[in-house]
C-alpha cells in the first residue's frame, strides 16, 4: 500500500510541526506515503461546501484524481476536516456512477481524470491498523500510566454514512490508541462535542467560549494533555485555554505527535516548543 | 420541492435533531423547525439566519430517527442563498482566499520561519494547482463571490432567536 500524503492546509500552514511528526512514525512503521503533487487545500466543508455543492464535489474530487493519476494507491490524511471532504467526495462518486460521470467530465475539462475507486484514510485508521507486535518494537517511550483526555471533533466520524472510523455518536478509537501506548484514556463528560470552529466565521466569541466547558470536564477528569486527530480542533483547544479559567493549562498533541513521542522522537525535534501551549516535559508523565 | 425537502417531510417532530445540535444553545438555531419549514416549501428559509447559524458537525443527521440528511438540508440552503448572493462576509473572505491561494489557511510569516526552523520546504500550492482549481470552480457554478446583497447577511449572531 501506497499511500499519497495530503496535508491539506491547516496542517503544513499553521501547524507544521503535525507534519514533521507524521514523516517520522511513517519513517518508523516502513509505511511508504508521499505528498501528492499539485494538491489544493481539500475544499473546506464548510466554507466551500455551503457556497457551491457542486465546486466543492469537483475541487475535491480532483485531490483524489491527482493521487489516482500519481499511482498512489490511496490518499492519507491528517485532518478531520480533509478526511470529511475527500472521504465524502469518493464515497459519493463510488455509490453514484451518474455523478461520476459528470465529475470525470468537469475535471477532464481541466486535463484530468477520475475512474473511481479510490479510498481515503485518516492516520488514526492507520495507526489502528498497526500489528501489535511492530508497536511493541518501536515503542520506546510508552505513556506509563498517563491521563488522556481523547477528543475526536466531529468530520473523523460523521458524516456517519462516509465516515464509518468508528462509531459516529460516540467514537473511540483515541481512546484505543492512547491505550495502546501504554496511556489512560479519560472518561469525561463533553467528550463527544464539536470544538466549535465552525462559529469562527459567523460568531467567533461563540467559537471561542464552546471549549471552555470541555476544557473544564477535561481537567476535571484529571488529565495531563488531550490529544487530537484534527489541526482544527487542536487551534481550537489551545485558543480556548486562555479564557476557560484552568488552574492550569492543558497541552494538546496530535495523534501523530503523540505516536512520534512514543516511538523515540526528540521533543525539540519535533517542534513542541512551537505549541502556544507548551507540553513540559516536567510535570507530565509521558 | 427538492429531494431533500421532499424527505423532510416524514419528520417526526422528535427533536433529537435539536437535542443533538451544537448551534442551538449558542445562537438558538432549531433544526427541528427549520426541516418543518423545508417541508412546508417555505420560500424564506434559505435568505434568513438560519442556514447559516449551523456549525456543520453532523450530529442532528447522526441521530434523526426519520433518516433524513439534516445536515444536507443546511448545504442545500445556504447553496440557495449563496446563488442568490447572499454570502456571509466571513464566507466569501475565505472562498476568496481558497481561490487566490489554492489554500483556506495559506502560510504566514510566522509559520513560513516555523517550517524552515523545523527543516520543512516552503509550502504554497503550485500555480497550476491555483488555475485549475479556479477553472474548475468556475465550470461547476461557484457564485460570483463580487455580487453583493442588497441588505447584509444576518448569519445568526450569538443569542439571537430565529
């Protein structure tokens, strides 16, 4: 398996650390994967989506193309918002011959093409799928013991009829990996909400106060970080911090900067120096 | 009536859908009322706040007991409205950023010094990515994104009942 890397934009623009640390546990688990050439940004599903179904299903469908084109065998991502739009967009084409044949001729207007047939992965399906024994052997430095507090965000698991990671009112798979690693998952109770990015255009101070009472059951359940597959709601759990009124603050990781950390790689090569809020090394037992 | 409306109609009047809705308790967005109003043809639904004050989470199309696509319903009118141009300012800033860029969040100074300190290329999506990507919008009717409504959009502030 083959996969064509799509880092979309809020990962190599905002976060970039996210994707120094992906190259390095695919490095680590021999998993061949390399960025797609020519690649836009997903087509944001909420922005763009809202304006035009149609430009939204087109742009994003020629993602998919350009991987088919590229002989990658399928494309790989780090974002929830990334996976919402490739995921729904190959799935619509797969179940839709009709619609396929409409996208296939907008985008051969552009000197592409799609046969259908491609799947789109999220790194967590990826980091599931990991033999037991290769993470035994790459895990050097497990989470002993240490409080997670799992936050999936909504486009990993719904729309639930493309989505189908994991259960899509209230998923686990976090949770799984964090115990795989030798962490304690953390029951609390605003763990299935959305981080709320989807007010920043409209209602940024509602985008800003949805973290505060998720923050709060977090801390309450005694977690020392949260992690996150998403670039978006990792924006939105270090925004939040300064106005939720935490005794005190709660690092974030990306999943992949929680798989990098477990399979040996250096925190200051990672970049956690660059997190707003910063993941101590004292004081956090990781 | 279109397809989704039409399925609007076998609403229950349940309102899971609102049980589940992110929006709801900040800005007062009800789904519940909104597939009531699809199923009844109301021609305002798609100018008024309400399209816009969903945050796209999927949870309301997650739970509905009557198996209808609510979120779809939310895309469906704010594409009617946006046709129409009734676009809220934050939205077309970043459909034009999308557009000019190939990119919703392009590179910042700040993340460009970030990329080179951590050993990472440059990042910009390529220029032919940009004008294909532009080409292609524009054949599937992406709204003209320069037409303005006559009256601003109320994309439903915080607090405000519908």
């Amino acid at each position: 398996m083959r996969y064509g890397l799509f880092y979309g934009c809020a990962v190599p623009s905002r976060l970039p650390f996210i994707e120094k640390a992906t190259a390095f546990v695919l490095g680590k688990l021999g998993i061949e994967a390399a960025p797609i050439v020519d690649a836009t940004c997903c087509m944001d599903p909420i922005v763009l989506k809202s304006l035009s179904v149609d430009a939204w299903l087109a742009s994003s469908a020629r993602n998919i193309a350009l991987a088919q084109e590229q002989g990658f065998d399928a494309v790989l991502t780090l974002c929830n918002g990334c996976f919402c739009s490739l995921n729904e967009t190959a799935g619509m084409l797969e179940e839709d011959k009709t619609l396929l044949a409409k996208v296939d001729g907008a985008l051969r207007g552009i000197g592409r093409s799609y046969r259908g047939g491609m799947t789109v992965k999220h790194l967590t399906q990826v980091l599931e799928g990991i033999d037991p024994s290769d993470l035994a052997k790459r895990l050097v430095r497990p989470l002993a013991g240490a409080k997670v507090a799992a936050f999936h965000g909504c486009h990993l698991v719904r729309p639930a009829k493309y989505a189908k990671v994991d259960d899509p009112v209230r998923p686990t798979i976090l949770d799984r990996l964090v115990d795989r690693l030798g962490g304690v998952p953390v029951e609390y109770s605003e763990r299935n909400e959305c981080c709320g990015m989807g007010f920043t255009g409209t209602a940024p101070e509602s985008a800003a106060e949805r973290m505060g009472p998720i923050l709060r059951a977090m801390e309450s359940a005694g977690a020392s970080f949260v992690v996150t597959p998403c670039p978006s709601c990792f924006l939105q759990i270090e925004g939040a911090q300064r106005t939720a009124g935490l005794a005190f603050p709660l690092p974030v990781l990306h999943v992949a900067e929680m798989y990098a950390r477990a399979f040996g790689m250096d925190g200051k090569e990672m970049g956690l120096g660059y997190h707003r809020v910063r993941f101590a090394e004292e004081g956090v037992t990781v | 009536m279109s397809g989704l409306a039409a399925k609007a109609s076998n609403c229950m009047q349940c309102n899971v859908c609102g049980a589940a809705c992110t929006a709801g308790p900040v800005n007062g967005l009800r789904p519940r009322e909104v597939v009531q109003r699809a199923a009844a043809g109301d021609p305002g639904l798609a100018d008024g706040p309400e399209p816009w004050k969903c945050v796209t989470c999927y949870a309301c199309a997650s739970q509905c007991r009557a198996g209808i696509d609510v979120a779809e319903l939310f895309y469906e009118l704010r594409n009617e409205a946006a046709r129409r141009g009734r676009i809220p300012d934050a939205y077309r800033a970043v459909a034009k950023q999308v557009l000019a860029s190939g990119c919703a969040f392009p590179v910042t100074r700040n993340t460009a010094r970030m990329r080179q300190e951590l050993g990472l290329p440059p990042f910009a999506v390529s220029p032919r990515g940009v004008e294909e990507l532009n080409s292609l919008c524009r054949a599937a009717g992406l709204p003209d994104l320069d037409r303005h409504p006559e009256a601003p959009v109320d994309a439903g502030a915080p607090g405000k009942e519908a």
